[in-house]
C-alpha cells in the first residue's frame, strides 16, 4: 500500500468515527469505499478523509448520515451553509420553557435532560450559536429580577459546561487547522462564554488546548510557546471591568512572539473605546469561525 493512503485507524484518529461505523457506512450508504490489501485491511485516501470530516461536521451540526453521505464536497459545504441560516432561524421557545422549568421546579435530572436534547437534536454548533445565547439571557435576567436563586444559576452554568465539555471532548481537529490556546484573564470566572468559542472553533476543525479560566499573562505566554500554538484566544464577560482588559490584553501580547496572535471575544469587548494594538478583537462567534480559515496553521 502506498504511503498516502491511510489505515482504518488513522481515520478514526483523525475524525473521531468509530471502526465501526465506518464499516456500517460502507454498507449502508455506499461511502467510504476503501482499497483492501492482501489481508484484507482497510485503506483510505486523503479525500476520502476529506470528505469524513465536513460529514463529521455536518453530524455535529444536526445533521443525518442519510442526508450528507452521498454529497461531494462541494454539496457537503453548500449544505452546512443552508443548514446554519435554517437552524440560527428557527423558533426554539420551548427549549427555553423546558430549562425555566427545570430551574425552578427544581428538577437537576430535568435541566441536564432538557438540555442535553437541545444539544443532541440541533447539534453542538447551532447549540452553541442560536440557542445558548438566549439561555444565557434568559438565566441571567432570571437572577436579576429576582426569579432565580444564585444557587440556580449555578446550577444551569455547572450542567452546561459539563455538557459543553462532554460533546467538545468527542470532536477531532482537522490536519493543518490553526492550534488555540483558550482561557480567561485572572479574575474573570465566568467560562462559558470561553467553552462557547472552544466549541464553534473545534467545530471548525482548530486544535483547541483549553487552561481554564483565570490564567495570568505570563502564564498564557509561556504556554502559548511550550504548546506551540497560533493563537490566544481570551474571553471577556459582560462583568469583567472595562478597565483592566486593555492593559491585560497589552502583557499578554508584550514578550509574545510576533507569529503568535491573540484574539479577544465576549460581551466585555463591546465596552472597549480604544482597540488594542495587535490583537484581533471580534463581537461575535461567528467573526471567529470565518478568521480561523485565514489565521496561521501549522499547513
């Protein structure tokens, strides 16, 4: 077998399908077809991985095998486009109405239900797109017009990370896609919106390391060049003062070799007046996505 052609298992590596589904996939639906050698082993080509991992994607996204397997490549990017404006423009008030309810009831085993079905039916990226956000907002003024205790916002921040965390952890990144660093500066405590950025980045085929929340900016630095990554990605709450992230934004960047760049996202960067010399600031998730595809890579 040739050298560009790769085994079964480097192509449940690389995507994050099982042997076994690929197998199933095979009989099924026709793709992928793989060479076989003298003992009758799988191989596959570099298109077809190609292919696997929009599909794996596409998957991830709410999609179904029986809709995206028999798609060229070209199909398969067309699909995802239609698919995203369908999905971010759909209602989803009853996903709302399942989480309020959970809360309040209180019902823990509910909550994680309700929003592991959000996840699992709509898929991670619209998920995390459309209807987070509104969970978000929906929790947060629950709090402040006094409807939600502390302790279930805590609650509805603790299940979705988790379920956040779980649903990242299956995916694989994509070969020569940009390697992220991703954390919040010391202080800032609030990460959902940090998992939020990992997720719709990973889904975007980036490698995506994550410290956590609060990681000092000599800290950041010297991971960033012991991991050898592209970017630092950092997010910033709404509560995190406007005062303190430029000058944090500046130390991180102070020392940081030049082909390193640092983003900045979340709610606190729509208050910055003035925006900080060489760092890529962005307002919404989807600014993010559409950078990664001209950002540094390790192609």
């Amino acid at each position: 077998m040739g050298s560009l052609l790769l085994s079964i298992s480097a192509v449940e590596r690389e995507t994050g399908l099982t042997k076994d589904t690929l197998r199933k996939w095979e009989v099924r639906y026709g793709f992928p077809i793989p060479t076989r050698d003298s003992n009758g082993q799988r191989f596959y080509t570099h298109s077809d991985l190609d292919r696997l991992l929009r599909v794996k994607r596409l998957l991830d996204l709410g999609s179904r095998p029986a809709k995206t397997l028999r798609l060229s490549l070209k199909e398969l990017t067309a699909l995802a486009a239609e698919q995203c404006e369908e999905c971010l423009a759909s209602d989803h008030s009853e996903v709302l109405d399942q989480v309020w309810h959970a809360l309040t009831a209180p019902d823990s085993v509910a909550l994680r239900g309700a929003l592991n079905q959000a996840l699992v039916f709509n898929g991670l990226g619209i998920f995390v797109l459309a209807i987070m956000p509104s969970l978000n907002l929906m929790v947060s003024n629950g709090w402040m017009n006094g409807k939600l205790a502390i302790h279930q916002e805590h609650l509805y921040s603790e299940t979705l990370r988790n379920l956040l965390l779980e649903a990242i952890s299956r995916l694989q990144p994509m070969p020569g896609r940009a390697k992220v660093l991703l954390s919040t500066p010391p202080d800032e405590r609030h990460d959902l919106g940090m998992l939020a950025v990992q997720a719709v980045l990973a889904l975007a085929g980036a490698h995506c390391i994550s410290l956590g929340p609060a990681t000092p900016a000599t800290e950041l630095r010297a991971a960033a060049v012991s991991h050898r990554v592209h970017i630092i990605a950092l997010s910033f709450s709404s509560a995190y003062p406007s005062r303190r992230i430029l000058p944090f934004l500046e130390q991180v960047r102070r020392g940081l070799p030049e082909q390193i760049q640092v983003w900045a996202g979340g709610a606190g960067i729509d208050n910055l007046r003035k925006k900080p010399p060489g760092v890529h600031t962005f307002t919404t998730l989807e600014q993010m996505v559409s950078a990664l595809t001209s950002a540094p890579s390790a192609a």
